[in-house]
C-alpha cells in the first residue's frame, strides 16, 4: 500500500509534509525528530519543528509509525510497525538496531504475573556497545 493510502487509511489527510516524513522515516534508521525534520526539509521545503512533531503524533497515534524511547535519547520513528520486534541500542553512541522477537508468538515474552492483564505486546530494549564503537 502507497503512503498516500495510508494516511487515507488511517483517516489522516494526504499532505506533502506527511508523505515526506513518511518516507524519510522509511529511509532512515530510527531517526529523531531533528533528523526528520532536515529530511522533509531537503523534501518539501519550509515546514516547522512544530509541524514535524504534530504530524510525528498523529502518525504514531493512527499507528503509521512506531515510536520509540530508548533511556536518556530522544524519541524515534520507525515504519516497521506491527510485529512486536526489538531493539538493541549502543551505549556509546546511540545507535538503534532492529531485533526480531526473541522467542515464540507476539508477545515473545509472557511475564511471571499478569495482574489480570490481557498482555499483547512486549517492549524489551537490549543495551550494549555497537561494532562500530567497539
């Protein structure tokens, strides 16, 4: 399905800011806000800080986009959404890398208790240091 589609989809009008996040999102790895928004930039032109985070809610919100917040480091964006993956993040420089799920069905982790909750989804943040840092 085309961005376009998406946004409609998710009940969200079509825009050029839109579509430029969207790609630029898909193009990078697991950028910030700044990074998105010198990417739309380079894209559509003039358009706000301010703009990119509305829209940066909006598409997590309706969820285009999976956010994530790795301790100490600002939020960031990804496009692969809906399949309970991972991450590992670099002590040293930040850097975010996708893991896929540890262990059997989404959620991969089935915790001691539940609390009488339904759980559906797991968040597990694996820390280390990259190859690159190493």
């Amino acid at each position: 399905m085309e961005d376009g589609d998406r946004l409609r989809h998710a009940g969200l009008r079509v825009t050029a800011a839109r579509l430029a996040i969207m790609q630029t999102v898909r193009e990078g790895d697991h950028l910030d806000a700044d990074a998105i928004h010198r990417g739309v930039l380079r894209r559509v032109g003039q358009v706000s800080l301010q703009a990119v985070y509305e829209a940066l809610n909006a598409l997590h919100g309706r969820g285009l986009l999976r956010r994530i917040e790795p301790a100490g480091s600002p939020a960031r964006y990804e496009t692969r959404i809906g399949d309970n993956h991972h991450h590992l993040v670099c002590r040293r420089c930040g850097r975010v890398t996708d893991v896929d799920c540890a262990v059997g069905h989404a959620p991969c982790l089935d915790p001691v208790s539940d609390a009488g909750y339904l759980v559906d989804e797991a968040d597990v943040t694996y820390w280390g240091v990259c190859p690159g840092c190493r």
